[in-house]
C-alpha cells in the first residue's frame, strides 16, 4: 500500500494560481492538482500584481495600441488583429476595472465609446517597455521554432 503525503506547494503562474500536490511515499507523484485563486495576501512579490493585471494573451498588446492614441472599439479591435469581439470586450472590461483604460460613452446614435489609458495604465505601459525589448533581443538571437 502507498501512503500519499499532501505537500502544499505554492505554485506561483502568470494566472495569479496556488495548488496542491500529491506526492506519494516512493519519490512520485500524482499530478492532481487544485487549482484556487490566489488572495492578495499570497502575493509577495510586485511582479505577481503586475502579471495579474496584464498576464494575458491581449492586454499587452491593448496597452500598447492604446498608448498610441485613444480608439473607438472597432479601430481598436482592428490595430490589435486576431482577437475577437467578445474577448476584446472582456480585456476592456477587465483593464477598466482595474483602472488602467478609461471608457468615455458619448451621447447621440451610433453610440461612440472612445478608451483611452488612465495615468496609471500609461505609467504600467511604459514599465513593459524594457520587457519588450528584452523580448526583440531574445526572439532576435534565438528564433523560436513553430515546429514540433
């Protein structure tokens, strides 16, 4: 019979995540993991904020696009390319919420919602830029291969 200890292990990701692993008696281990959402009091370092509010696919490049200039959705969601309405709606919702994009509705028909960065939002901007360019030199000197 194999005894199964529980060791929690804080498994720190770009989604904000903790977890709990199995590991059995003889050095393996189940890889069951519970996932569950990390409390503001689990992250330790700045950078996991950071990754939190803009650790997805899109925000990145919303920020980027949206440092340029203020857009209206559809001129936005054409300079970001390959997101979709809905996601795009969600990251905005998402970067407004956490008050890095600001939403201006004006009035009449069709309806005009221009977004815009918050002062905040352009300060964070401006702190992923060294990250892209550490990004351009590493992607520079060593391409990633697409096949497998």
């Amino acid at each position: 019979m194999v005894v199964v200890a529980f060791v929690s292990v804080m498994l720190t990701m770009l989604g904000g995540r903790t977890g709990t692993v199995q590991y059995a008696q003889n050095g393996g281990y189940e890889p069951r993991v519970e996932w569950m959402a990390m409390t503001r009091t689990d992250q330790q370092c700045g950078v996991n904020v950071v990754f939190d509010l803009v650790g997805s696919k899109w925000k990145p490049t919303i920020l980027w696009r949206l440092d340029q200039g203020d857009h209206r959705f559809a001129e936005l969601r054409r300079a970001v390319g390959g997101v979709s309405e809905k996601v795009l709606t969600d990251q905005l919702r998402e970067l407004e919420r956490d008050g890095l994009v600001i939403r201006t509705a004006g009035e009449g028909f069709p309806l005009r919602v221009d977004y815009r960065l918050s002062k905040e939002g352009a300060e964070l901007n401006a702190l992923l830029d060294p990250l892209a360019n550490w990004g351009d030199r590493r992607s520079a000197a060593s391409p990633v291969s697409t096949t497998s």
